[in-house]
C-alpha cells in the first residue's frame, strides 16, 4: 500500500514495536523489523540492558489502528497509535515510529455484531483449517473481525493485508464481551502471563512492562486503558489506601516525580504495610506477585480503580 501522512492504516503484523524513533533501532533489533517481524526471536536475542532500551516506545497487535502522520523515503512512517492513549504526549493516542511494510491499507468490512478476541496467550491464522501457517505469533487480546462461522472447530477470520479470510482454532477466540471485567477475570489474564520477561515498551506474552501487563488484561474485554503508568493513574478512580480490593491498582512515584510504576493488586490488604501485586517487575526483569518489599511501599502514592 502506498502511505500518506494524514491517513489512516493498520497493522498487518501480529506484534508491531513503536520506536522512539529510526534512527534508535540497534543491530540486535533485526528480528523485530521487516515485513514478517519475530518477536520470540527479538526478545531472546537481547541481553537483559537492551531489554530495557529507551528506544522502544510500546507495541501494537494485529489490526491496531495507527493515524500516520509522516512517511519517509527510507520505509518508515511516523503514526499515532489511536487505542493506546497517551494525553501526556499526543491528544490522539501514542506516537512513535514504525516500518512501513507492517502497515496495510484499512479494509472495508461490515462492522460486526460479535466482534472476537483472542484468548490463548498465543496462536496462529492459517490459510485453511489445519493448514499452511499464514500468520504465526498473534497474541492474547488481539481483536479480531469474523468471517463467518466456525467449521470443524476452526474461525474464519479477517486478517489485514490478506484478501481471502485465515482460519485459527475458535478454541483460541472469545465473544469480545459488551460489559466491563469483574477485577477478578482482569487479574486472571495477567497472571497468565506470569514470569514472562520484563521488556521496556513489550505488551506481549513475549515481552511486557508494568503498564503494558495492564493494558493489556483489561485491552483482553475490551477496555482500553491508557498506555503508560501515569496516564493509567489519571484514566481511573481513587481509592482510600486501606480500602483497595484485588484487582484495584497500585502506582508508584519517587518524591516530586510523575509516577513510573503500576502493579495490580491480588490480596486485601494486611496489617500494616502487608500488600500484595502482580506486576511486571523492572529490577527481577519478570511478571511475578509478591509482597511489596519495602523500597516499593516507600514510594507508593495511591490507589486507583478501573
């Protein structure tokens, strides 16, 4: 497809890495770029500092809409990830830098009556049931338009950038509810994600920071929260410390500094400092639940709710 600033597009890849910008993009970040990006491969390919780069911004699913506002010469575009908010840094969502050969043209289909989303961690859309992998890697909360029935246990599906529909087991896909989570189901999609490995910027089962883990629980029933820590914090409700409930959020900051941390809460709190969070752990490198040591309860500022 031919991209213009000012347009619309989608994403055509089943996880797409937002950039800080081209020019930031390391040698170890091959398997991330290019028309058939490898996300597993990626990650596994870094050490654990380039894990946590400031060159990566966040990532996008398959079909995420991006508003693009730039297009270079050398197949890099500059776009707006349009369901990732991001008021600190742009009105109409996150910005940031991707390949343009992960982008596709929007297609014109019928707006669905029971849109799907993906609920395996991981799965793949093949050409026909049990066939040719077409798309492997499409991840946990990737929302997908039907294309039909399913046959013999498989989906027909929409797929960007594929003309006739791909297929994917309908084991691997639920009804995108129409009603918001129960704070349980949202803490049960991210400790499916347990141990996954902490990558700055990842929101994927391969890859996931503190926000992105969040994001991406409650992105799995349709509730798009903010992308960053902080925005998250202003896109929910305040809670009394001492009264949150599991599922609630806990945010971090250092005095006198925004917040740059989020963890989901999975206990009522104990006497005293005794609280307990799922979260994507920066220092372990890992998606892990525990007690807030002691550093952490230090710079806890608040508690909030979606």
């Amino acid at each position: 497809m031919e991209l213009r600033a000012d347009h619309r597009a989608v994403v055509r890849v089943p996880v797409a890495t937002l950039w800080s910008r081209p020019e930031a993009v390391r040698p170890v970040d091959a398997p991330a770029l290019g028309p058939k990006p490898d996300t597993v491969a990626w990650i596994a390919g870094m050490d654990t500092d380039q894990q946590v780069g400031d060159c990566v911004l966040s990532q996008l699913l398959l079909g995420e809409e991006v508003l693009v506002t730039e297009v270079r010469p050398d197949g890099w575009a500059r776009v707006v990830a349009v369901d990732q908010a991001a008021a600190r840094l742009d009105p109409h969502g996150y910005p940031g830098w991707l390949p343009t050969d992960q982008l596709a043209a929007p297609a014109a289909l019928p707006s669905p009556t029971d849109p799907l989303v993906v609920d395996a961690t991981v799965t793949a859309l093949h050409a026909t049931p049990h066939g040719d992998v077409r798309l492997p890697g499409v991840v946990l909360g990737t929302r997908l338009t039907p294309a039909g029935p399913a046959v013999d246990g498989w989906r027909p599906v929409y797929a960007p950038g594929h003309p006739e529909p791909l297929w994917l087991p309908d084991r691997d896909t639920v009804p995108l509810p129409g009603d918001p989570p129960t704070p349980d189901a949202a803490l049960g999609v991210a400790d499916r994600l347990r141990d996954v490995v902490y990558v700055w910027g990842g929101m994927s089962p391969a890859g996931i920071d503190c926000s992105g883990l969040v994001h991406l629980a409650w992105r799995r029933f349709g509730v798009r929260l903010p992308r960053d820590a902080g925005d998250q914090a202003a896109a929910t409700t305040p809670v009394e410390l001492g009264a949150e409930r599991v599922g609630d959020l806990y945010f971090f900051a250092r005095p006198n500094r925004p917040i740059h941390h989020v963890g989901i809460v999975t206990a009522p709190p104990g006497p005293g400092d005794d609280r307990r969070m799922l979260h994507a752990c920066y220092q372990r490198r890992r998606v892990l639940e525990e007690r807030l040591p002691d550093d952490r309860t230090a710079t806890l500022v608040g508690v909030r709710r979606v």
